[in-house]
C-alpha cells in the first residue's frame, strides 16, 4: 500500500497541534497525499494566511467545539509544549493515538 492510498483510507480525525513551519510542512505534504481536508483539525493560536486558506477546502482551524481525535500529532517547539500542553487536552481520549 502506498503513503496515498493509506491516507486515502483515514477516516477519523487527525489534530495537528502547530501549523509553523514543520506542522505546516506536514498537512500539506498529507493534503497532497490524498488526506481528505475535513478529517483535519488545526490548532494554531497565529496560523499563517496559508494555513487560514486551507479553511476552504475543509480543514478545521482552531474548532470552539473540541472532541477527542483519532490521532493528535504535536507539532510544537518543546520549549512551547507547557503552553500548548493543556489546550490539547479536549482532543485527547482513551482511544487517541498521540504522536510527537
């Protein structure tokens, strides 16, 4: 199975927690690759006019109704993550894959 067919087959939701440079890197690598744009969910408290855009084809920016995701990938700088920690803690069940 290719990268693109994989993620051709995702059907829960994917929070990406930091849209900067190398979270911002990696939606649009998986957007390219065939994520379907209403399984994501961005948190990112100044996302870029690129991430912002990306509202139009679906993609959730910093949703007011949080619930837990599939999968979580923190894509912060670690020297942010006590910031960042708590306000990701709604995305997060006892079934969600937690990737850093």
């Amino acid at each position: 199975m290719s990268n693109t067919d994989a993620l051709k087959d995702i059907t829960g939701t994917i929070v990406l927690a930091g849209a900067g440079k190398m979270g911002g890197a990696m939606l649009a690598g998986w957007l390219a690759g065939g994520l379907d744009p209403k399984r994501v969910v961005v948190v990112e408290p100044t996302p870029s006019d690129e991430i912002k855009a990306l509202a139009a084809r679906g993609v959730r920016i910093n949703p007011k109704d949080a619930a837990a995701a599939d999968t979580l990938v923190v894509a912060v700088k670690p020297q942010t993550f006590r910031e960042a920690g708590p306000m990701l803690k709604p995305f997060v069940g006892a079934s969600t894959l937690v990737v850093s």
